[in-house]
C-alpha cells in the first residue's frame, strides 16, 4: 500500500493507494459519521460498506446539481449533523465531487473523506481537491476548492467496472504519463495487456504514478493558475468532441490526445516517432483515436467550451513523451490545424 500526502493549508490530505474499502472504519472518526454513495455501489456494496447513517444519491451527470445538495442537507439536519459530523462519500467522480460540495458548505463546513470506487475518481476525481455540481446544465458551475482527510483508493472494487468506465480512467492515466513520466509511458506501453486485465499489481502501480503527478502539480498550483493547465492535455479537443458526438469521456479525451499530438508535430515539437508511440498505446488501451467530424464544426466546439484570451487559446501540447507545454494558439492557426487534421486522415489523423 502507498500513501501520498499533499500538503495544504488545512492541513495534509492522505491518499491511500491499495487500502481495502472494507477497512474504512479505521479511517473514520469513532463517532459521528454519516456516508453518502450512490445506489450502484451501495447495492454491489453492501456487506462491506460500515455501519453508518447512509444518505443515497441517484446516478448519472443530471443527479451532480444543487437540488442534490438540497437534499443532503435536508438529511443531514435529520440526521442531527453538527459541525463535527465527518461526512465519508464512497463512489465514482460524482459521489466525490457532491459529498466535497455538501461537506465544504454544511454548517459552513465539516471535514470529509473519500472511498474511490471507479478507476477515473481514483485517479482524477479524487485528487486535487476540487469539488462542485453543475448549474442549468452547465458542468461544474458552482463549486469550491476543498481538500479530503483522505482518500481510500482499493484495485479490488475496480473489477465490478464496466468497460465503458475502466476506459474513461486509462484515458486519464494515459494523460498523466504523456504529460509528466516518462518512464510510467514506458511501463504502460509495456503491461498494456495486464493494465486492461486490471492486474492488481499493475493498477496499483499506474493509480499511484497517477495520483502523485496529479498531488505534485496541484500541491504547487492548487487554485489552478498555471503548471496545473498541463493537466487539460487531451481536453480541449476532447470536451468539445465529447459534446458534439456524445462518445464517454474517456473516448474523446483519448481522441483529443491525439488531436494534440497532431498538433505538437505539426508545430516541430514532437517527433513522428513519439507521436506515433502514444496513439500505439492508446489503440493497445481499447481507446479511439479518430473520429469522422465536420472540421469547423468541430473547431467551434472548441472555441466554445474553452477559456479565450482575446484570439487565443491555451493549448496543451508535448515537446516529448513524459514532457508538456502550453502554448497559445491564435484561433486562425488552430482553425487551419483542424482542417488539416481532419484531411490528412478523412477524420482526425491516424497514422501508425
Ligand atoms: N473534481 C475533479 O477534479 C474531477 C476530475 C475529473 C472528473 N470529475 C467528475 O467526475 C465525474 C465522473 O466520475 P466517474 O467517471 O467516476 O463517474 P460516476 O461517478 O458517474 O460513476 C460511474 C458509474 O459507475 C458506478 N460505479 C461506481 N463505482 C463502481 C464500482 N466499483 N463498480 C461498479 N459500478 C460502479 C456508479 O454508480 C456510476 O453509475 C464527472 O461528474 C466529472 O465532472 C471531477
């Protein structure tokens, strides 16, 4: 088992990579606790979970808004919470991403900790201390920065996954090598067989590369003002793929990593050879990495989900595996670079 701590002003946050979700209780203060987790996982859960006052949540991205927070507060007020209560989220990205809201707003805050239990929370979610739920359809909307007493993250809960999931989170550990470590693409690209297999030992090793490259660059850039803009390698595209095709996360983020690999190429950043190592990997992970669009449909997308300053954009780029860079993009460049994308290979390029 490892354990990674990040540092905050609060005080440190643990992350615990290999721990058992069975052994929680030891996490937890003796009293006054109360879980919140979804219904999947209470149903898969049940004879492991602690016995505890438990608050339920619906699934799905239409669940993660205010009327949800409303109702865990409703609860809590029944439950008699108080500002000592420790409220403990067990489940995917949003079981985490609503308990931190719910736990950093009650009362005006009591402490909280997270059991990850799907492959993306474990390695994304759950780390950083970011929290929120979305407003009028809009992702992530309202929210605040608040970081977890701790994070368990156990490899056996992951084999309930379905693929659809266990993808959108090899995307993300996929983007976490391509950005920082390149010995961790090395080791990838070598037990891509297993890390599909989700092979204990393999996944414990890729969630713990993960989460320290994620607390390395959050515990020097928590509010995201700079380093952690490196963490959007593959999103630019991939949000705006994930939109307008509705492929899962983890599909148009892969796609969206080799958008960009395209583009580090085409700007003499990234050779042909690393460039095609990562789409190797990708293909090798089950992950997409084309996709027929119209280009200026797609370049809109883009133009649209994303941040502009002025006519410019921020774009995730690598100058080698295990090595990013942002770079601003006019918007006429990256319009041409998606035309171009796009015609080399009658969608986004695909060229190993
Ligand atoms: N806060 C952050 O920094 C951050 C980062 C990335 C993503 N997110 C958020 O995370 C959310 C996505 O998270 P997710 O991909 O984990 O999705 P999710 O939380 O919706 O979980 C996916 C599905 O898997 C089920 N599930 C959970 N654990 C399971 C298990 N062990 N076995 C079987 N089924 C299980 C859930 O019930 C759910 O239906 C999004 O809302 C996204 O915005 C937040």
């Amino acid at each position: 088992m490892k354990n990674i701590a990040i540092d905050t002003p609060a005080g440190p946050s643990h992350i615990w990579v290999g721990e058992r979700l069975s052994r929680l209780p030891h996490y937890l203060p003796s009293e006054n606790a109360i879980m919140v987790t979804d219904h999947r996982v209470a149903e898969l859960y049940a004879p492991v979970l602690p016995c505890l006052p438990c608050i339920r949540i619906g699934r799905g991205e239409t669940i993660k808004n205010l009327e949800t927070i409303e109702r865990i507060y409703r609860e809590l007020i029944a439950l008699e919470a108080n500002r000592s209560t420790f409220l403990v989220g067990i489940g995917g990205g949003i079981v985490c991403d609503v308990t931190g809201f719910a736990a950093a707003t009650y009362m005006r805050g009591v402490p909280c900790g997270y059991v990850a239990t799907t492959l993306l929370a474990q390695v994304d979610a759950s780390v950083g201390g970011k929290t929120g739920v979305n407003v009028a359809g809009y992702k992530n909307m309202a929210g605040v920065f608040r970081q977890p007493r701790f994070v368990i993250c156990d490899p056996m809960v992951l084999k309930t996954l379905p693929a659809s999931e266990i993808s959108n989170g090899m995307a993300e550990i996929v983007k976490h090598a391509a950005i920082q470590d390149a010995r961790m693409f090395a080791f990838l690209e070598d037990r891509a067989q297993d890390a599909r297999r989700l092979n204990p030992a393999v996944i414990e090793r890729l969630v713990t590369d993960s989460v320290v490259i994620k607390a390395r660059i959050v515990n020097q850039d928590e509010k995201e003002s700079g380093l952690r803009r490196k963490l959007n390698f593959g999103h630019t595209f991939g949000h705006a793929i994930e939109k307008i095709s509705g492929l899962p996360h983890g599909a148009a983020v892969s796609i969206g990593m080799a958008a960009a690999a395209f583009i580090a190429r085409e700007k003499g950043r990234l050779s042909q050879k690393e460039s095609a190592r990562l789409i190797r990997l990708l293909k090798r992970l089950d992950l997409p990495t084309t996709i027929a669009l119209e280009p200026d449909a797609l370049f809109d997308a883009v133009i649209k989900d994303k941040k502009r300053e002025h006519d410019r954009l921020n774009f995730v780029l690598l100058d080698g595996i295990g090595k990013a860079v942002v770079e601003s993009i006019a918007l006429a460049e990256l319009r041409r670079f998606t035309r171009r994308m796009v015609a080399a290979g009658g969608s986004l390029a695909d060229e190993t």
